[in-house]
C-alpha cells in the first residue's frame, strides 16, 4: 500500500513519552508479544527507520524540517538528534560509534556533519561494515563506499542503472542490496558487485539474518535465500517491509483485504498469520525494522501521530536490520 502526504503546513514537533500500556499476545518465540512502547506527535512524516536492541532506535521525519529523532529507552521516550539536514533523510545506520545518514540530495551526514557531499544523485540506503567501511546506495545503481570512516568515498560499479532501494551488510565481507526488480551481493565489503538475480516483481526492502539467510519483500510475495545464491518466492504474500528474527521466524507488513497489517511467520516465510492490523483511513505507513530480540514497528498517522511498537521474542538468534 503506498499513500501521499496529505497537504499541510507543519506536524507539531515535539518529544513524546508513553508507557507499555497495551499487549497483544503471550511471549515466547513461537508466540512473539506486541507491546505499545508510546504513541505522540512527533515531526513530519517517516522517512526512515532503523532499530539496533531492545533500546536504541532512530527515525527520520522529513516534510517542511528534515529530521533525525532518537530513542535510547526502547521507544518510551524519543528525543530529537538533529534537526538541519538540507533534504530529505531517506535512511539512517549506526556503526556503534557514529550515526550515518543519507539524504535525497546525495550528500553523507555523519552524525551532526557533513562527510561527503561530492554528488548530487539521490541516495536511498545506507549500510555499516564497521567503524571503517560505510556503503550508500541510490538512483541510477549509484553505490558509494568509504573505507576510512568517511574521510574519502568512491564510486563503486553496481552493474545496474536501476535505482538501488535498500542495502544490508550481513556478516563477514557479505553485503547485500536491491532494485525495484534486482538482487546484488558483494563478497568484498561492497568493493564489487553481481547481479545475483533479475525478475518482473517490485522488490521493497530487505532483511539479512546472516550471509547464506536473508528475506526481501515484493508485491507479489516474500522472497528467500538459505544459501546466498539461489533465491525463490516462499509466499505469495503481498509486502511492504521485511524483518526477520531469525531463518525461521520472520514479520512483513503487508495489504490485508485493502488494510496494512503485521503477519508474522515461524516457518521461514512459507506461511504467514496476521498478528495485527491498522485501519487504513487512519494509517499512512508502517514501517518495521529489526533489533536484537524485538522486531520494531511504529503506526503512522494521516494527521501526524505515530504510535509505536516492539514484537519480542526470546533466545535464538537475532539480528539488526
């Protein structure tokens, strides 16, 4: 489901403060737990979001003031980081360090500051490799990286000229990315690229759980990877956002009978039951993240309010997306 701002002049900015006031289901890996973490207005309207633990979190809203907001308590409270960003901020990464942006004007934010503003072709996704190794991703199979912590960057070859939508670093030297109809990988820390698979459906966003795992969402269905090769369609599905917890338990946001709803999955993604839905006439979008053993979503609304959630699961293996 895809809907556009409505016209307006400004949403109140402000920092917000809820309680755990509402739980969906009983804990457990089988069974993950929905906990509303705060609802408020808080910025303009979502343009990114990344979830790291159980606590830390960041949003970027962009409208009339582009901005990054910050939640260190998992989602009680959120707080503004920065608020001068000269575009857009269409994605944001933390190397346990520095927190990275990219923006719709091609330029590199490291925290606060400006760490690269030397092309002008707007860039949609970021990914840390570590402290060192940083890779942007946007229109045109642009692919930027920095191996020195954003002092230099280089163009990297994508092999594509489509815009490259989303990218993830999964574990080692693997990186992956995508286009609206391509999947590309780098075993190199994002040095070079191929092209692993070409296809006619609308990819959406990607979710890594390690180097071999890794989910992406489509109109047309879930797709899956358990080799970092081979890719197929697991689920027919319709998805806006992927997060997976681990090879077999995975959420997708997704179009339920003309609504948005959560589906959750304990089998890899081969099927899906509805853990949630979100009435459309009060819903912009909603935007699912991974972070350590909570899956991170937050419920945005037409007039600006955003309630948001945690899904948490207990043991296994986790990841960050």
């Amino acid at each position: 489901l895809t809907y556009g701002f409505p016209g307006y002049d400004s949403v109140m900015k402000s920092s917000i403060v809820g309680k755990t006031v509402t739980r969906y289901a009983a804990s457990g890996g089988s069974n993950p737990e929905i906990i509303q973490k705060s609802s408020g207005s808080i910025g303009d309207y979502v343009s990114g979001f990344r979830a790291y633990d159980a606590s830390r979190a960041y949003m970027a809203t962009s409208y009339s003031v582009h901005s990054v907001w910050e939640s260190l308590d998992g989602g009680a409270t959120w707080s503004e980081y920065y608020d001068e960003y000269p575009a857009q901020v269409n994605d944001i990464v933390y190397d346990g360090t520095s927190i990275w942006t990219v923006l719709d004007n091609g330029m590199v934010y490291e925290n606060t500051g400006v760490s690269n503003s030397e092309i002008t072709t707007p860039l949609r996704a970021i990914t840390a490799v570590s402290t060192s190794i940083i890779v942007a991703v946007g229109n045109v199979g642009v692919i930027r990286r920095t191996t020195n912590g954003g002092t230099t960057w280089a163009t990297r070859v994508s092999g594509t000229t489509k815009h490259i939508v989303d990218v993830k670093y999964a574990g080692g030297t693997t990186i992956y990315a995508i286009t609206d109809t391509e999947i590309l990988k780098s075993a190199d820390s994002g040095d070079t690229w191929t092209i692993q698979s070409k296809t006619g459906v609308s990819f959406g966003k990607l979710s890594v759980v390690d180097a071999t795992n890794a989910f992406i969402s489509s109109t047309d269905g879930v797709w899956k990877t358990t080799n970092g090769t081979d890719w197929t369609r697991v689920n027919t599905t319709g998805a806006d956002y992927v997060a997976a917890y681990n090879a077999n338990s995975v959420a997708i946001i997704g179009d339920d009978g003309g609504n948005y709803a959560l589906f959750v999955s304990q089998d890899g993604g081969a099927s899906f039951t509805v853990k949630k839905r979100f009435i459309t006439n009060n819903t912009t979008g909603v935007y699912l993240r991974g972070g350590g053993v909570q899956l991170w979503f937050v419920d945005e609304g037409w007039d600006g309010n955003k309630v948001f959630y945690q899904m948490n699961y207990s043991g296994g293996v986790t990841t960050s997306q």
